[in-house]
C-alpha cells in the first residue's frame, strides 16, 4: 500500500465529516404538531402498544429494518487484536455496505469487554433495539462461543459473518467452480488449510451441502484422531489418516481452500493436486499462492481470491445484506442452515444467469458469462436484491423461523 493510498484514505474517512455513518430523521419534523407527535404526548401510544405487546415494536420503531454490527476488536481485517475501539472504522465500513446494497440501517457497537461472557451479556442486554446482530471481528475459538451463546439468548438473527458470511460465498463459488471441473461436491477431496472462524464454518456448511472428504489443516498439521490439543470445534473434523502435513493432505486433493496466510500453498504442493484442481486462496490481501504463480505451474486450475483484482472474488458482500434482508423482511427468529443454504443456491443460479451489459462495464469488462473466470456475481449486480432476500426469506418461511409470511412484494417462488 503507497503512501499516497493510505493518505487518501485517510481524508476519506476525515473529511469533510469524520466518520462514514450518521443518523436522519424519517418523519416531519416542522411544527409543533409534529413535535408532540414525534414526542410528548404523542410518542406515549406506541410506548403503550408496545408494552401490551412487544411485537408492535416492528410496526412502531425501526427495529424491524436495524441491524446492530458488534466486534469486541480482538480480530479485526488482517491487523489482529487492535481493540475494539480501532475496530470502529470497518463496523461503519459495514454499515455502508448494509445501506448500500440491502437499505438496512445500522448501528456499530464496539464493546470493550474483559470475557466472552462479558461481551455476550453486554450484546444481550442490548439486544431488544435490534431486528438483527452481525457479529463481525472476533477471534477463533471465543467467536464460536460467542455466536452460540447469543443465538440460543436472543430471538432475533444472530450471524457472525466472518464465519457465515464467508462460508456460504465459499460455498456458492466451489459448487460453480466443481461444475466447470467436471467435479462433484459429495466426490470431491477437499483440503481446507485455517482452522479459524472462516475454516471452520465454511468446512460445516460444505458438509450440510453434501461434501463428504474433507481434511482440515492448522498450524499444527492435518487435524486428525491422534491429536490431543484440539478444541471441540476442530474435533468435528478430525480425520483417522497417516497425512500429518499440509504437503501431505494436498496431494491427490480435488480443492484447496485456503483461510490462513500468503504463500502457505507452493507451486510444488499444487503440483501434487488431482487433475482440474480448484483453488481459493482466500488470504487477504496476499493470498495463499498468487494467481500467476499458481497459472504457471497448473493450466488446468480454476481459481478463485479474496481481492478485486483478480478474476472470481470470493466477497462477504455478495451474501450478508441480503441475507438479512431476507431474515428481517420475514421478522425471523434467526438464520439457519437452511436459510444458508437458500443463499448459497440462490448465488450459484444467480452466476449462470446471462450478465447486463452494464454489470460487466462497471468492471472495465465487455462481458460476462459463466466460466472459469466468473463463478460468482459481481458485487455491484444489482440483481442480488431480487435472488438472494426471496430465496432466504422463503427459507425462513419454509422451516419455521418467520413470524411475517413470504412478502407480498416478493417475486412468486
């Protein structure tokens, strides 16, 4: 990153009003009807409807269309544990996203919490503003017992994208990406290197999916049987094999994802892979083995990154404001594996689909079409608005998680 980059960002984020969120006033504000209308006396009849019965918060206040985005800054980008105050800057990122893409509004919470139980008690308690929680920017193993904790606390959507979040475009994009292969998920030999929230989660939806050889890799080795210091997460996925490295687990593999570090797969590793071998180097922003390394060694591979500079991004913001969209136009009690799933299949139809001119152009391209070089929508199509909400929302309908019907407003599905 130049100077010059961080300079500007800099200023972005200063000028010429610090900070990338603010609040407005959604009702008339102008006289003093309006006045006692927005207050005293006025504001005391929805207080008294929502007392007589919580559900009338969703009809009186913006709980139904507010997400709260919540990091204790133990994880946060690439940087580690900063703290939660120098989180803040990405939980507003976040929030622009929210608005940008699904008009959800949003609050971000940094909370400086000494303990996992300290952080969920805080959330919880906050929790009744809210039509919805993204967990965002907290470490493996704590964000496990985080997200646990609170789902089974709270009834509104409780989802920590860093592990949901990507998993589901992970997911979306590796049963694309298997198709062009040749490839099936349920005969595909996976190599999962990150044992992390990402890993883990992706490994787990992957399963639901119906993957059925996956071996997971952290900084030890392969997570297998033998070992005795593996948390209850990564017991799930250990394995009884003689593989003890990633060298070892790669060879003969079908897919490699990678939720680690740069340069953790070399060329001689992916020498090793299965023909047609897939390949998401998902570290950020230097991946697990660079897009033109890799081609050098494999002109059989598809391959897919965590930057916008290469073909096949693999983009949290494909999934989550449309996933809570879904979630909050529904009034869910949650977000399921099926809801999950729902998204998944909605962005891996949604990328089969012929791409508007002006999508492929907002990306320098002339067009686009499903292929090696585009397993995924682009961020940018405006489409994802009416695939992704109806297909969870529907979901949600579906398993019993909704309190409100389909929409009306929804396309027939």
């Amino acid at each position: 990153m130049t100077s010059d980059f961080k300079q500007q960002a800099l200023q972005y984020h200063a000028e010429p009003k610090p900070g990338k969120l603010a609040t407005q006033i959604t009702k008339p504000c102008e006289n003093q009807r309006d006045l006692s209308l927005a207050y005293s006396p006025g504001v005391a009849e929805p207080v008294r409807a929502i007392a007589e019965n919580h559900r009338n918060a969703y009809r009186y206040t913006a709980k139904g269309n507010l997400v709260a985005v919540i990091t204790d800054g133990t994880a946060v980008l690439g940087l580690g544990n900063v703290g939660a105050l120098a989180g803040k800057p990405v939980m507003e990122g976040k929030g622009v996203l929210f608005k940008r893409f699904a008009d959800i509004d949003v609050f971000d919470i940094e909370v400086d919490a000494e303990s996992p139980q300290a952080f969920i008690d805080t959330v919880a308690r906050i929790a009744p503003t809210f039509g919805g929680i993204n967990l965002e920017d907290i470490a493996a193993p704590h964000c496990f017992e985080i997200e646990e904790a609170l789902i089974e606390r709270l009834n509104i959507p409780v989802f920590h994208d860093d592990q949901h979040g990507t998993a589901i475009i992970v997911a979306a994009g590796l049963l694309n990406a298997l198709e062009i292969q040749g490839k099936t998920l349920s005969d595909a030999r996976i190599v999962c290197v990150g044992a992390g929230a990402a890993g883990i989660a992706s490994m787990k939806l992957l399963r639901a999916l119906g993957a059925q050889n996956i071996v997971l890799v952290d900084r030890q080795g392969v997570v297998h049987g033998g070992r005795t210091d593996l948390n209850k997460y990564k017991q799930q996925f250990a394995v009884e094999t003689e593989r003890r490295t990633l060298a070892d687990a790669v060879v003969g593999s079908d897919v490699f994802i990678g939720v680690s570090g740069p340069d953790i797969l070399t060329p001689e590793m992916l020498a090793t892979m299965a023909a047609k071998p897939v390949v998401f180097a998902l570290s950020n922003p230097d991946p697990e083995i660079r897009p033109e390394v890799a081609a050098e060694v494999r002109d059989d591979l598809l391959m897919a990154t965590g930057r916008s500079d290469y073909p096949n991004q693999v983009n949290n913001v494909l999934g989550f404001p449309f996933i809570f969209r879904g979630a909050l136009d529904v009034h869910a009690r949650g977000i399921n594996t099926e809801m999950q799933m729902a998204a998944v299949h909605a962005l891996c139809a949604l990328a089969r689909e012929p791409v508007p001119v002006a999508v492929a152009k907002a990306y320098g391209l002339e067009q686009l079409s499903f292929g090696p070089d585009y397993i995924l929508p682009k961020p940018m199509d405006p489409r994802l608005i009416d695939w992704l909400p109806p297909a969870v929302a529907k979901a949600a309908v579906d398993t019993g998680m909704a309190r409100e019907p389909y929409p009306a407003h929804y396309p027939a599905r």
